[in-house]
C-alpha cells in the first residue's frame, strides 16, 4: 500500500482520473457514448504502489485500451478506493466496475446501483480469491488463534470480508475468546499491531509485503499466525447500462485477455479473466420456455427503437399457438388457409427456410378457429405436436418423420372440448403427461419414444391450463386444472395427491399456475389471485396464504419478478406487491390490455406482448406503472396473436396470422 495517508492518496487518485477522461473528452463528440470503467482493485497501480517489484501494479489502462479496440467506442478510467467517490468524478452512469467482490458489491447497495459479475482475474498464480492473514509480531508465543484468548485482535473493516467477515468466521472455528476491534482500514489495523494497540491484526494475504516495503512495518517484525477461508478477490461487474448485446462483446474482449502475454503482464495475471456469466437460455423448448417458468434471463435492459429484423417467414392460419426453438430449428403450429388441415412447419434457425411439414385432415369447426392452441414440445430430438381437434404426432424433430401418433378425443372415448385441445403435453422423464378428460382417463401418461399408455387417471373433463411439474414438500407431483378443480397427481402412478376445489365456483381455468418459493400462485376470473402454500405431505392447503380481489384475469398467467405479480384482466395492467400481502400496487387502464396478453420476466423487467401486436418491456424494480419500450413489431399489419413468443439467445420470435418474425434483441 502507498505510504502517504489515505486523504492524499484519494486526491492523487482523483487527478489521475481526471486526466483520463480529459484524454477522452476531445474525441467524444463524434463517436459512440464512451463506456465509463470504474476501477477499484486494491492492486492497481494508482491504488497501490510499486515499492515491490510485480505486485499492486495493476495497469488497468492497457486494459482500456484493449476494451476500446474491441468494442470500437472510446473507455474512459476512473481509479478510486471508493464507488461514491468514483461516481462524483465519472460523466455518466458506469457501465464497469473492476474491485474487490466484497467492497464492489458493499458499495453498490450503499449507493442503489445494481450490479452483476462479468469475470473473476486470475492472479500471478492463477487463482481468484484470497484470504484474509492473522499478523502477530514476531515476539508473540501464539502458535494458533485459541492462543489469543483474552488478546486484541484487529480487523478490517466490514466491507473488506477476507479481514472482517471471514475472521470472525475464523475465530469462531477455533473457539477463540479474542477480543475484536475493527478498524477503518487495513493499514489503521497494521498499525495498531506495530503501535502495541493490539497484539494481532488481521489483512489481506498481499498486504504484508507491501507494508514492510512501503515502511509501514519493520521487515520481519510480524509473522503470519493463521489464515481465513478463501473468499472472492478481483472481479468485473457492469451495472444496468450494460445491455445484453455490449455484455458478450465485453465478455469476449475480457475471454482474449488470455491470449495476450502483454496484458497478462499488465494485469499481473496468469491466466486473465474467469467467466462468471450465467449460461444463457439456449432454447425456448415448451410452453413458457424452460420449466414453463416464463423467464427469460437474458431479457435485454431496453429495447432497441428499431430492433434488426433477422427473417421473417409466411404463414396461413389463426395466430393461437406460439412456436417452440432451438439453435438449429423453429416450430410453427399452423392451419392451411381453408381451415381444413392443421400444419406444423418446421424452419431453419438461421433463414426461416423450411425443413418440412406434418399436414394432414382437421376440417372440424370450433370457437375461435379451430387452429393448434398447445405449443409445441421439443425434447431429446424428438418433438410433440398436438392439435385443437386431438390428433398427437411425436415426430423427430430433425426430419419429421412420424414416430408414434394418438388421438386424445377418440382413443379415450371422450367428447371433444368447447374449445378445443389446448393443454401442452409435459414432458417428465420417459413419460408424456396428457389431459384427455375422459371420465376413465382425465390424466394420462405415455411412453414418450412409442406412445404407449404407462397410466390412466379417472376424474374430471380437461381445462385448457398447461400442467407444470414440481417437488413440493419432498413430494413431486404434476400440477394443473382440470374443468372443476386443480390437482396434483404421482408421475409415477397417476394417483391423485389432493384437489383444490375453488369456492367461487369453477373458472375456465386458462392460466398457469405459477411457482413462488415453495407456494403456488393462482389467478382466475372468478376466484381472483391467491397464494397457496403446501402442507408437510405436499397437499395444497385449501385457505390461501395471500389474496387479491383486484385482479381477475381469464387467460393472463401472471408473471413474478422481483416480488411483484404482473397480470392483465379486462383493460387493466395490474402490479401486485408479495411482500405487502399481495396488495395491488399500481393499476393501469389501457386498450391494448382488453385482450389477451402475454408476460415474460426477466431481470428487473416483463415483457409483454399483446393481442393486437404491441410489444412493451416494463420496469419491474419501481412502485409506478413505467414503459421502458413501446414497440409495434408488425407495422400496419392487422396482427391478432395469442402465441406466446418464443426466445433463443438473444432472438426473439414472435407471430401473426400470417407471418413468423425473428427479431435480434440486442444491437
């Protein structure tokens, strides 16, 4: 650490930084907005010095450089101890942050600033975290920490984890009775240790060298006692300026940091960054994408005004069902334009080409067309369509050739349903959920490779609810309605668990229940919103554990983000508050809400897409009722779409009527 005191130190820091954003400032005008890089690494060489030959000096303006090239904008640096600090001295909101995980992390929620992990760099050795090291002076007769009973301890202060957090965590193990004081800093707690005010202290292990080389302490005064458990060290954060799109090419500019010896070098790295990023959702594989969760990881902070139109592709039929994606292909449920037969297509990932088709007879007429309403399933290479009128084809999904086919209505001896077969089948293990309805066999499993019935229920007629699968209480269960009650029944069996049987009487029963936590979330037309939780035997308990009056939508199944339900009934846009007893929020009145609507979360936003074509991302983390984007996919097209959107990476799908459009989501 430098040997000047912390108030110059800080103020040597603010005319570097300033310096380098003068640098920037005369190119600016004529180029992209600048990404704002916060750096406040302990070893960067501004914050540090260089009183020991390949340690705290840290030239993070190479890495600035390598950013700008990557990125092809201008990076402006600010180096400070301090985020509040930094955030005086910055021109804009930052887009990166580079520090240790826990003061990074501290300093953030002081300030409100969301922040998420990019990339962890690996030091000289390779590693990624440190340690926090107990300094007894050299005189000291302690062999371990249960030898400072009764002694002062010094420690770091809170936000520095590895000499606060981790100490305590430390002493705790060792069933040590120390008496601890924390001190403002790591250098105030050395110090203390060197002055006789405590007889041990407790800092970073980097630190030692450079207080004996800085003159902070005698070399060879002190000796390392023992050491905490490992915690994060250095790592890369953006904050909500950072899109999607800016994210990869952030990561892939961190990613090459490896492949250069001169970086490395500046860095004083081994082996550069660490990816932290999640894995993105690949594929949108089911109904609500992956675990019929209805969320979207990558959801972009912001749509773009004109979002890159990648394909689009013709269609014939009612926009009822959404399509189902992977990397490689896209599938559409369609109807030929006489109504007559039902038409899957399946498209090219990369063009929308098509690859091929299953077609055949479905001339029956229905409410509301009598087009597919279930989403398609893919799994393990093979893909489930399923038909308003009951036809069920398993195919494969590279080809298209049929595997096994059923028929829900004949095969079951049930008659056909107002509206047609809308409930998506689940996939579960080797077995293929399906809701007939029939009075022999409401709920039925198939051998999902030959079709074959593996169980049969009895019970009620079927709803038009898709079933989810979950593990509630230790029990795992398939949940969903049937057109007098919700259910959960054995995967294994069949056998029903429980039924819930709503007291205002029986509902469409449309939307799909949704997981909170460990509880269940209902939203129906006549038995409004509720929250249920289950007994120690996973039975849903019958008096909900939160209601609400307000919201009572027919086919909106809400989406949770943040601790807030977001759903629409009738015109309205509702923003229920979980953490307030499911207290209705903010309520808004719109048009385009009348309908049906369909909700996607994601981080801190919901996307919404509306019946008539109006594609909106919300903000999820606010008490009001706020846009972020307001986007009209299919200009001066009349667009009349249930189906739900499909997402890939950072594609969008959407429908109408009479086209499938691949939207990119970030720049």
């Amino acid at each position: 650490m430098p040997s000047e005191p912390l108030s110059r130190r800080r103020w040597g820091t603010r005319l570097i930084a300033g310096a380098v954003l003068a640098l920037a400032r005369p190119v600016l005008a004529a180029t992209k907005e600048p990404v704002r890089l916060i750096v406040m690494d302990p070893l960067a060489l501004p914050l540090s010095c260089s009183c020991v030959p390949g340690t705290g000096q840290r030239r993070y303006s190479q890495l600035a450089v390598h950013l700008k090239k990557v990125l092809g904008r201008p990076v402006t640096i600010t180096f400070e101890e301090s985020l509040a600090l930094a955030l005086e001295l910055v021109s804009g909101p930052p887009h990166l942050i580079v520090g240790k995980d826990s003061v990074v992390r501290f300093d953030a929620r002081k300030r409100n600033l969301p922040v998420r992990p990019l990339a962890a760099l690996t030091d000289r050795a390779g590693a990624t975290e440190l340690k926090g090291v107990f300094l007894v002076r050299q005189t000291s007769t302690a062999k371990s920490l249960a030898d400072l009973a009764g002694k002062i301890i010094a420690l770091g202060p809170v936000e520095d984890e590895e000499t606060h957090g981790a100490a305590q965590r430390a002493l705790a193990a060792a069933k040590s009775e120390a008496k601890v004081k924390s001190f403002g800093s790591m250098d105030a707690a050395a110090l203390a240790l060197a002055d006789g005010e405590a007889d041990a202290a407790v800092v970073s292990d980097f630190l030692p060298p450079l207080l004996e080389g800085c003159g902070k302490l005698d070399k060879g005064s002190v000796r390392v006692l023992a050491a905490t458990d490992a915690v994060p060290f250095s790592r890369v954060f953006a904050t909500d300026a950072v899109d999607a799109a800016l994210e990869k090419q952030i990561a892939d500019a961190l990613a090459a940091v490896s492949k250069s010896p001169a970086l490395l070098a500046a860095l004083e790295s081994k082996a550069g960054f660490v990816s932290l990023r999640p894995e993105p959702v690949m594929e949108w594989a089911d109904w609500r994408g992956p675990g019929r969760k209805g969320f979207v990881p990558q959801l972009p902070r912001r749509l773009l005004v004109q979002p890159k139109r990648l394909w689009s592709a013709p269609l014939t039929g009612p926009a009822m069902a959404g399509p189902a994606a992977t990397t490689q292909f896209v599938l559409v449920p369609d109807k030929t334009a006489d109504a007559k037969r039902d038409l899957f297509r399946c498209l090219k990932a990369t063009n929308g080409k098509e690859v091929w088709r299953l077609e055949y007879s479905a001339p029956d007429e229905l409410d509301y067309s009598n087009a597919p309403r279930a989403t398609p399933v893919i799994h393990d290479g093979l893909a489930y369509l399923q038909g308003a009128l009951g036809h069920l084809h398993c195919v494969e999904l590279a080809t298209g050739k049929v595997v096994w086919k059923a028929h829900l209505f004949d095969e079951f001896r049930t008659p056909r349903l107002t509206w047609g077969a809308s409930v998506s089948p689940l996939v579960l293990d080797d077995k293929l959920i399906i809701a007939p309805g029939a009075k022999e066999a409401s709920v039925v499993a198939l051998d999902r490779r030959t079709g074959k019935v593996i169980w049969k229920t009895p019970g009620h007629a079927a709803a038009y609810s898709a079933f989810i699968h979950g593990n509630f209480d230790g029990v795992a269960q398939v949940i969903g309605y049937d057109v007098a009650s919700l259910g959960g029944w054995d995967p294994q069996t069949g056998r029903r668990l429980w039924e819930l049987v709503p007291p205002a009487g029986a509902d469409f029963n449309v939307t799909t229940p949704v997981v909170v936590g460990s509880q269940l979330l209902l939203a129906a037309e006549n038995n409004a919103t509720r929250l249920h939780a289950f007994d120690r035997q996973g039975r849903l308990v019958a008096t909900p554990t939160l209601k609400n009056k307000d919201l009572a939508p027919d086919t909106c199944t809400p989406a949770v983000v943040n601790g807030k339900v977001f759903a629409t009934a009738y015109g309205d846009m509702f923003c229920l508050d979980l953490s307030t007893g499911l207290k209705t929020l903010w309520r808004v009145s719109n048009d385009m809400f009348h309908d049906h609507v369909t909700l996607v979360a994601g981080p801190d936003r919901v996307l919404v897409w509306t019946i008539g074509g109006d594609l909106l991302l919300l903000d999820a983390t606010g008490d009001r009722y706020q846009v972020i984007s307001h986007l009209r996919p299919f200009p001066g097209k009349a667009v009349d779409s249930m189906a739900h959107p499909a997402f890939v990476g950072d594609r969008l799908y959407l429908r109408s009527p009479k086209e499938l459009l691949c939207l990119r989501l970030g720049e």
